[in-house]
C-alpha cells in the first residue's frame, strides 16, 4: 500500500512501482470514476473497442483473395523457418 497526498493543484502522484507494472507513461489519459469505495482510475482507451468483423472489410488489399490452402501453406512455412531459427 502506498500514501500519497493532494497538491494545492488537485494533483496525486502515482508511485513509480505502480506505474510501470501498469506501462503507464508522461501523457497517458485516464478516466476517474466515482464509486462506492472512493474514486476508480481507469486508463482511458484511445478509441471505442471493435471485432475484427466491423473493420476488416475497410482493409485495402490489391492481390487476388488467399484460399485456405494459400493461408495453412504461409503458417507451414512459417512454422519451418522459426524451428530452424531456435
């Protein structure tokens, strides 16, 4: 547990162990929301989640379709150079 205290600004500090096991950097945005127990501090996500459905047809791509056996042919060879790799 750590403390921390109110800047004459409004302003928490966030300890350092605490923001980089959350990858959180100088610029991150989050949203506080009022609950219960106190105040809940979320990073704010860049844009509203999507599946891949809603935005994979917006995908340019000038070649010709790839069939199944095109697709298991690429991650064969995939597979064969990353063994040959290790």
């Amino acid at each position: 547990m750590y403390v921390v205290k109110l800047s004459s600004k409004g302003q928490l500090v966030i300890p350092a162990p605490l923001r980089a096991a959350h990858h959180w950097r100088d610029g991150d945005e989050f949203v506080v929301e009022e609950v219960d127990q106190g105040l809940l501090l979320k990073p704010r996500k860049p844009f509203a989640a999507t599946h891949l459905d809603d935005v994979a047809g917006s995908l340019p791509y000038p070649g010709r379709a790839k069939t199944v056996e095109d697709m298991d042919e690429g991650v064969a060879a995939w597979m064969r150079k990353t063994a040959r790799e290790q």
